[in-house]
DNA sequence: CATGATAGGTTTAGCGCTATACCTAGGTCG
DNA sequence: CGACCTAGGTATAGCGCTAAACCTATCATG
C-alpha cells in the first residue's frame, strides 16, 4: 500500500537508515549527492514518514493533546472564549509542525488515559478545576509535558498560564464603584472550586473592602457559564433584587445573557443596570450596546502556553512553572453610572 | 517506562496474545477465570494500550481528522458556524471511541500528508473548496473514509453531509419577496468557487425570476465570512445603493456585521433595511433585534457525517455517497416590510 | 476407537520507523 | 609506516502491538 522508507531506500539503492537520516534532515554521514537523489524518489514517490511508526521507535509522537472537560452534552462549543483559544493553540503549535488532538473528557481517568494512549509529547488541560490538576500525579502524566491553563493548581509537575484574574476583577470592580455604583453583584459559575473565579471574587471583595463597600452574600451568586444560564439569572436578579445597580460577570456569554434577563423584566442596560463581562471574546463587540469587559490576551496566552511547553520538552529549565498575562479593562457600552433615583426599574 | 502488555503477560503468567485478546475484548479463546485475572491486573497497573503500536500493527488507528483550511492568519475562529460543528463532532465521535486530531491547511498537499502520516481512518474536511476536493485522488487518500462537509465536488471518493442550501436561500428570499421587497442583496464569500455559496446564489436567483424580479449583478456582491468584512460591506452598501431594502447573507456573522455597517450609515434594521443570515448560529440569538436567519440541522449534520463515515469503514455500501438535510427558516427580528416611500435613509 | 470439534491457549512474523553500534576506504600525522 | 581520524555509509535490535497460524488436551460422536 503506502510507500515506506524500505521502498525507497531500494529505489536508491541506499539502506534504510541513510533515507531515514535524510527525511529527518540528519546533516551527518550524507553526501550531498545521495541526499539529492534521495530527496528526489521521495518527492517522486509521495513518500510520508508513518507518524505512529516513528511514534512508537522514537518516543515522540510530535502530538500535543488539548483537554477540555465534557460532562455529558456540554462540550467546548459553549463557551466562546473557549473556542478561541482552540484555534490559536492549533494555529501555534501548526507553526511549529505540532500535531493537536481534541479530547472531551467526561470522566477523570480519560486524562491519564489520553497522555498515556497517544504518547503525547505535551497537553494542554483548559477549563479544569484545580483538583482535577492537582491529582494528577507523576505516573498519570509519564514524561507529558503539561500546561494547565487558566488553573491555579499547587502541582509542582503541571505548567500553568493564566491572566491576572484578580488584577482584572479589581479593574472592573473599580471601574463600576468610579461610576457611583455601590450594589454591585458578582455571578460566575461553581466559584469556591475553581481558582480562576475565586481569585476573580477576591479581586472584587477587595474592591467593594477597599471602598468601604459591605460586601453582601446574596449578591454573590453560582452561574454556570451559557447564555441561558446568564437570562435566567438576570431575571432573577431583576426582580428580588431590585437594589442592584450593576453585574460583574466572569464570562462575556453569560453578561450577554444576563442583560437579555434584565431587559426581559423590564430594566435596561446601561440605563438601570451596569453590566461587565469577562474575556473580551469576540461576541462583545456584536451585542448591542457593545459588552464592556475585561480583555484577556488571548493570543500571548496561546502562545505562552506552547512557549512553557516546548522548553520543558527541550528540557529548559525555567525559574517559573506558571505565567500570569495581564489584562485591560475594555470600556464599551454596558457600564454607566447609576440611576438618580436609588434602583426600581424606570 | 510505561507499562506494556508484555508486563502484564509475565504478570499474569499467560501469553502476551491472550492479555491483548482480552483487553481488545474479543469474547473468543479465553476462560472466564483468566479474563478476571488479567483485567485485574490491567486495572491494578494502569495499564492503557499504546495507540502508535496499534495503529503500526492494525492499520488502523481509531482517529479521524479534521481538516479546516488556515490561510495564513485565519482559521477555524472566525465563523462561529464552523467552530460549533467542531464541537459536534468531537462529541459524535468520542461516543464511538475514536479521537479527533484538528489540522489547519495551509498548503494543498497538507491534506494529504495529514491523511497518511496518521495513518488515519477517517477524515472529515469542513470549508474546502469543491475544486480541492476534486483534487483528490485514490494514491492521495488511500483507504482513508472520507467526508466532505458543505461541499458539492463530483468526487466518487469522498462522502458528502450539506444542507439543502438551494431550499435554504429560496426560503429566506421568499420570505423577503413576501414581505414586499424587491430591491435584495446577495453577500457571501468567493462564490463561483465553491458549491455551497452557488447553490445558494441559484436559489436566490430563482426566487427572484419566480416573481419577476430582474436580477441586478450590482447588488450580487462577494464578501468574505467575517465580521469586519460585513460591516465594511454594510456600509458600502448603504452609501452606494439606498434604493436596497434588503440583503440575504451566507453566514450569521456576515450578517450582523452588514447589520452594523448599514446602522453606521444610519440605516435601521429591520425598519430601512432587512437582514437575513444563515446557519443560525448561537450569536444569532444574543445579537439586538434578534436575526432572522436560515437554520441547519447541526447536530443531525455531526451525526450523518460520523455515520457515513463509520459505514464506510464497516464497508458497508450505500446508495447515495451524499446526504443533504433540511433547513428551515427561524424568524426573528430582522426582517419586516420595507420602508412606505422608496429607499433613501429616514 | 478413530475422528472431529472445541475450548483455551501459544508462536511466529511482522507493521514502519529510529537508536546505536558497527564497518570500510581514503587521507593524516608523528 | 603503523596508528588514527573522518566521511559516508550499513547492520542489528528493538518500540508495543495485532493477525494469523499453530498447538494440545478434552470431550462428544458414529
């Protein structure tokens, strides 16, 4: 069937190894020659090395697997943000002739499970929650080099990137109590679990301290990330809690969603009620009024990640396993101050 | 290093042919007693096959690629159309236990090269143009079950899942001609080329001389899939013909952007102009006044693609190498009447 | 009792590649 | 002139797995 080094090492009348070294750019033990005439059967022939032959001899499968959680129908498609980050992970790692597997993981053990299975040279675990990196431990990651991204986990042996969340929940925090406002409410989704929100929420108690702002429970509410998630809160909001003059949102799909809430009982945004999302994804720029959020770098985190990944595979050490991106606030349209009138509806 | 089923044969004191006949699950030639056995010490040590080996030995590799053209800067991020698909398909294809490698192509032979290196058993190729696919040849795909998405190439090689994309432009122009416009746009991408976009524009067409319409070429426009090449397209439009009372997109986020550069020019949608988009993606929802747009069947779309291709695998023939689902129309808030007196602006 | 079946395995021969050790002819050097 | 490089290769031994052929004891059958 397919063309093998043997069929064209036999075509030049070379052995194996000769052809091997050429196709892998070896300089040494080659005369230009043979490498000429080498290079010419192979482009000929349409030779292309085996990936999973060479996987196997050389311990390297030039693979680099992204993880995303997936519980049940839910999957990488719901979050924007998330999106984006698959396309520039792919587009720096294409660069660099890295292969990207895409993995849901429903179950713990899939992890292991895909390091192991493929022979991954690194993987990138996106939207995990700090336990979930914490556990893993030297046998389920086997020589993987591993980056954690938007984790704060204490494992020694998984990189990390991330923004400064808490930098940038104080950016917007501090841009709503500027504005006047002193209700202000903080929705993300499962937040004592996973780091990047809790960090999120210190920043925005610090902010609210800071102000001598009492910061009250009830406005601090679990909201699954999704756009439908979002309305439903922001109904909820908009009626018990008519006091509340403005939303701080760790997700750009669930601001959109909760201004949809809040205009569907009749409050408007910026009008009644501010509302600041999270991320910068592409999405805030097409909702009217336009989405005031915080902006990640997006690409430097992508690029970050594989730059982490890459040096660890080169065996560099570096002085810090995790690298935090910062962050600016984008002021759109969703933020304004206060209404004069304390906060019932128009 | 990692454990191998060698390990688990001395372990186990059998045959390294019996530990893999029962990992692989194969019911033959083994005692109850010793698949208890073994399994248990595959469990106890962890043991996870390695994918390369099989892949060498079986030829076969349980991965599926999915190929997304990547022209310099661009890839799969910017249409939020193809990015849900992805997550479709990552989804359809984990249920059966396969795994997913995304590739972007930058140059032609990449398809190739992608499909024989991985020694892939499937591949799914999204957004490439019909005369790619053509293209392609037996030596070029060998063996590998092929699905072209939204294509119309006249390759006998290659599967194909689309939508009925005539049916899907001849409602959304019918409900414009309904409505009582005459003067309608036609905006999508590069459109002699590629098939989807055709048919499209035929079925526009069509509509158009159904009612007695004359077709005016000026108002038949290519524009890349894009936010900021809608908007810019928007405004075009709105300065150079005012007398357009509506414009029919191929793509959701060409829409809203051509919603947004008509408002830049002060033209309201729906009350000057009227917008209709397609694919009905998730944005279609969040964006102000809602998009009235033509709806793909998404899920159905991943799940015929996974199932062409696994019939083809299983070497099942089937009549019909094509299969097209149906589309329906999802009115929103972007189509309405056309203005009362002609078109120019308040 | 010879003849199969059958259950329950084992042995052999690779899949396509790489790492590593090895070989040989010609030149170099003290 | 023998020891030794070095350029330019080759030979060998796997990597971890599967397909396919083979083996052996046990039991049923005519």
């Amino acid at each position: 069937m397919a063309v093998t080094l043997k069929d064209i090492a036999a075509e030049a009348g070379v052995s194996l190894m000769t052809v091997s070294n050429v196709v892998n750019g070896k300089q040494a033990r080659v005369s230009a020659a043979t490498r000429e005439r080498i290079l010419r059967i192979v482009k000929d022939r349409g030779y292309v090395p085996s990936a999973s032959a060479r996987s196997l001899a050389a311990r390297s499968s030039r693979l680099v697997g992204l993880l995303v959680p997936a519980e049940g129908e839910a999957s990488l498609t719901i979050d924007p943000h998330t999106v984006e980050v698959v396309g520039m992970l792919e587009r720096e790692l294409r660069r660099l002739d890295y292969h990207l597997m895409l993995r849901g993981i429903a179950r713990r053990k899939e992890i292991t499970e895909a390091l192991k299975s493929w022979n991954l040279d690194g993987a990138v675990l996106l939207g995990f929650q700090d336990a979930e990196i914490d556990r893993l431990d030297a046998g389920a990651i086997g020589g993987v080099a591993l980056v954690a991204m938007d984790s704060y986990s204490a494992n020694p042996l998984a990189l990390e990137v991330r923004s400064d969340d808490f930098g940038g929940a104080e950016l917007a925090v501090r841009h709503l109590v500027a504005l006047g406002h002193r209700r202000i409410a903080f929705a993300g989704p499962g937040f004592s679990a996973t780091g990047v929100v809790r960090k999120r929420y210190e920043g925005y108690r610090k902010v609210l301290a800071e102000n001598g702002i009492e910061v009250d429970d009830a406005l601090v509410t679990t909201v699954e990330i999704g756009h439908d998630e979002g309305l439903a809160y922001g109904r909820r909001l908009a009626r018990e809690r008519p006091d509340v003059t403005a939303v701080f949102t760790t997700a750009d799909i669930l601001a959109i969603g909760v201004i949809e809430g809040l205009a569907a009982e009749g409050r408007s945004v910026p009008g009644d009620v501010s509302v600041i999302g999270y991320d910068n994804a592409d999405i805030a720029a097409y909702v009217t009024p336009k989405l005031t959020t915080v902006a990640q770098d997006l690409p430097g985190k992508a690029a970050e990640a594989v730059r982490l990944m890459m040096d660890r595979l080169a065996g560099k050490e570096r002085p810090e396993r995790a690298t935090a991106l910062g962050v600016r606030l984008v002021e759109r349209g969703t933020a304004a101050p206060p209404p004069r009138r304390g906060g019932s509806g128009r």
